[in-house]
C-alpha cells in the first residue's frame, strides 16, 4: 500500500475519516505526478518531500499543498490533545502555518488553546482567496495574526474551491447573456417570454418531486416565484421562510421549522431504501442561521456560486416540514435576482433545464449524491425502522436514527465545489437553450396569427386556437376546427391557412431558424 501524506496520513495516524471524501490525497511515489479520476485528484511525490511523521509536519503539508478540509479538521481537533498544537505553536510562534492551524483550532472548536497571542508577523490569509469562495470582507484576528475569510461560520461553513470550472462560471454574465436575447428577439417578445417562463419553472419545479399534474399547486408556485423573487428582506429568515412556506404550499397539515427527523428514500420491492438522512431538528435553527451568515459574508462574490450555496445547502439542511424542495429552487432565482444577476421580471427555468432530458435529471441527482451517498455509506448501518412514536411537532414516525451528533461536522461544512458547478451550467443552458427556444417560439407564434390574420380576421384568442389545431392536427384542418370556424369549411382558404402556419413552424432546412414547438402560447 502506497504512503500517505497530509491529511491522509493524519486520518491513517489518527484513525479518524471524513464523511465527504478528500479532495485531494497525496501519496509518495518515484517520480512527481498529478493522477485525476472519478472527480477526485491525487498528487504523487518522490521521497523527498516525505514529511516527519507528525501530525504539525502532515498539518503543514496539507495547509501548504491540499484542500482544506473543515469537516475532517473539527473531527480531529476535536479529538486531538490540545499538547500537540501548542509545542508546535510555542516551538514556531510566527510561523504562517502554526499560526493558521491554532485558528483553526479555536475557530472550529470554540476552545482556547494555551499559548500566548502571536507576537508579530504579518496577517495570513485563512484560505486563499485565488483558490477559495472566500468572505467579501474578511476580519483580522489578531491573537493569530490571520485574516479570518471564511466564508461562514462555525455552525455552517461551505467549502468551494475556485478550480477552472469555477473560475470560468465567475466570468459568466447572465445579464449579457439575456442582453443578447434581447437584440436577436425583441425586448418585448423576451419580456412578454418570461410570464410562460415562470409558469413553465414552476410546473418543471414540480416534475422534480413527480406532481407535475397539481395544477392549482403549479400556477400557486408560480405567482410567488413572480411575487417574491428578490423582495426586500432576508428569505431564510425564519418568520420570511415561513411565510413563503405557507404561500408556496397554501392549505397544508404542517408549517414552519421541523421538530421531527426526515430522511428522503425510495421503495425497493417492499423495502424502504434511505437516500439521504437530514440533521437533528435541534441543529436545524443554528445550520440555517449559519447559511445566512455565509450568504451574508459572501456578498458580492459569483452569483452563480451564491445561487448554489443557498439551493443546496438549504436541501442539505432540510429545515421545513414540507416544501424543502421548491424552496430550494426559488433561492437560486432569489439570489440571482438579489445580486443583480438577473432583472426583474425574468425568472430562469432552471427546473425545466434539470427535467428537460433524462441526461440532466441525472446530473441532478448526481449533484445531490456527491453529499448524501457519502452520508450513506458512512451512517447506513446507524438508522432503522422501529416503534412509531410522535415527535414535538405532532408527526408520526418509526424512524430511528443514532448518528446525528457524529454525522454534524459534515452538515456543517459541506463542500459545494461539484455543486456550483452544476447550478452554474443549468443556468447557462437556461439562458442560451430554454430561454431562446422559449423566445424563438414566442415569435415564431406571432408570425403565425399574422399570416392567419393575411386571410382570415378575427381576436388572438381565436387566431391562436387555429394555430394550436392545426399544430396539433400535423397541419391538416380537422373537423372539429371547422365546426367552430366554418369559414374554414373554404377548401381552398384552409390549405391556404395551413400551409402559411406550416411554412413558419417547419421552413425548409436551408431557412430554418426556428425550433418547433406544439406548447400553447
């Protein structure tokens, strides 16, 4: 078995291991090598830059070569004795890497370690800012002489590293994408574009939890996305959420925070399958207070980044009764349309992106299984079904689980790297794919009432049944549309009608600019 380095070795020294996966695993090898498989990178090292097997000498190695990793780190830290850490800190006093690791140490675990403030030195960043999402503004802390930039807090700490992926999302800007539209379509057909646009969020929305059929929950949905999308306040304060709770949801048995476990599954056969286990509802008020501060302290840096720290760290945290989901969904567009990202009145449907193909869908799942299948394999010996029971919240249910404490250092510090990439490519694919289709269509159905209107006069409302018919009907004027419009029963009239609306929907290839549709206007 190869030999590990930093934060590896320290897990095989310590007997300690993360929930979520390391980033990076360093190991020695002959030559200097950087092997990258499975969404994971590992670095290979001649002998020679073996470090001393000691827990500072692999901390050292780590904080200078590795991603760092809170949830491992307030794992060990919270079992290391204290000793450790301050020989090192006494026998280096202004070393950058003693020093960052002793604030680590307080800040992760609350407790103050036994050495004296640093003395001099010039302030280190806690994370480097070109490889990290780090806070807008960070605080000088002067007992370690460290720019404490994370982007959180002790409670809830996202990590997100700025690899290529990231860094090239930064420079993504929605505002010139949708300028763009603007020039190729018409500001009016875009505009007039993004009343369908929120409708057609909030029922793809639902086809993500499979009730894409409650149409009265759909078009409810959709009127708070419209109302609510970057409205003065805080969203995830706790009266805010659940007021948006109570409109997304209307009528329901439950609102507000849980006070009850809740874990998300499927069936298999007659077996109860467990997917995903959400954190205690006691931690649940201090997880999503973390959240906010993280999207407080990240204000002002990547959009696209803030939009998927808020959507999946809100799913990860699971705090209502019910609408976790949907609630997710809309701080994406919350986010984007707070920071200015995305004008009002356009809503993004990135919900209908996610369920557009099944290749999308799946890297939706793909994006909630770098966090929970890791949680799985981890604690899926620790849950069970038993006794039912009522919980403080009234809800009943057989669900047992023991790890909640064990499992909370990966609650708190998720890393969202995988996930920011995702909701900045559905928003990409938003924008230049949903949105110009949704465009494109707009106008294409206006041309069509105009030619319609060339031969036969009458209301839009009339115009556009013709339209939906005969797109319905593969051109052909049926029966029924002549019942209502007998003028149609004019042979001549109707192939004359159906051919003007089938030349604009199906132009021949070297004229096509346009994608078909067949969805009403």
């Amino acid at each position: 078995m190869s030999e590990k380095l930093g934060l590896g070795w320290i897990a095989e020294h310590m007997g300690i291991a993360p929930v979520q996966p390391f980033a990076v695993e360093s190991r020695i090898g002959r030559t200097r090598r950087t092997i990258v498989a499975n969404n994971a990178r590992q670095e290979v090292y001649p002998a020679s830059a073996r470090p001393e097997p000691t827990i500072p000498a692999h901390l050292t190695f780590a904080l200078k070569h590795e991603i760092v990793h809170l949830e491992f780190l307030a794992r060990v830290f919270a079992a290391i004795d204290p000793a450790v850490l301050v020989n090192w800190i006494n026998n280096e006093p202004t070393g950058s890497y003693a020093r960052r690791a002793g604030f680590f140490y307080e800040w992760l675990t609350g407790r103050t370690l036994d050495v004296p403030d640093t003395p001099a030195g010039n302030y280190v960043e806690a994370l480097d800012a070109n490889e990290y999402l780090v806070a807008s503004r960070p605080e000088n802390v002067q007992r370690w002489r460290v720019r404490d930039n994370l982007p959180g807090n002790r409670d809830y700490c996202p990590i997100v590293v700025r690899n290529d992926a990231i860094r090239e999302l930064e420079q993504y800007n929605c505002s010139a994408a949708l300028n763009r539209l603007e020039v190729e379509f018409g500001a009016d057909v875009l505009l007039r574009s993004a009343v369908w646009l929120t409708i057609k969020e909030s029922r793809a929305s639902f086809a993500i939890e499979h009730e894409e059929k409650q149409v009265d929950r759909i078009r409810r949905f959709a009127a708070v996305m419209e109302r609510r999308v970057g409205e003065e306040g805080d969203p995830l304060e706790l009266d805010a959420l659940t007021s948006l709770q109570t409109e997304i949801l209307g009528a329901a048995t439950r609102y507000g925070v849980r006070r009850s476990p809740v874990f998300v599954g499927h069936t298999f056969g007659y077996t109860d399958v467990v997917d995903y286990i959400a954190p205690h509802w006691n931690h649940t008020a201090a997880l999503l207070s973390g959240l906010r501060t993280a999207l407080a302290k990240t204000k002002g840096a990547s959009s696209l980044v803030r939009a998927a720290v808020a959507s999946f760290g809100f799913v990860y945290i699971h705090p209502m009764a019910d609408g976790n989901g949907r609630i997710s969904r809309f701080l994406v567009n919350d986010i984007l349309r707070r920071d200015g990202a995305v004008p009002a009145p356009f809503i993004l449907p990135i919900s209908a992106t996610i369920t557009d193909s099944t290749q999308e869908r799946a890297g939706y799942d793909r994006a909630l299984e770098r966090f929970s299948r890791p949680l799985l394999q981890r604690y899926g010996d620790r849950y069970r079904f038993g006794a039912a029971y009522e919980c403080e919240d009234g809800v009943q249910t057989n669900f047992y689980f023991d790890a909640y404490e064990e499992a909370l250092a990966a609650w708190r510090y998720p890393e969202l790297t995988s996930h920011a990439e995702y909701i900045g490519n559905v928003v990409r694919l938003t924008i230049e794919r949903e949105m110009s289709k949704e465009a494109s269509h707009l106008r294409a159905f206006e041309r069509a009432r105009d030619a319609v209107k060339n031969h036969l006069e009458g209301p839009n409302t009339d115009i556009d049944r013709i339209i939906r018919s005969l797109q319905e009907n593969r051109w052909e004027v049926s029966n029924k549309l002549k019942k209502n419009f007998p003028q149609l029963d004019n042979q001549q009239l109707a192939n004359t009608i159906a051919e003007a609306v089938r030349e604009i929907f199906e132009p021949p290839l070297e004229d096509a600019t346009h994608v078909q549709s067949t969805r009403p206007a």
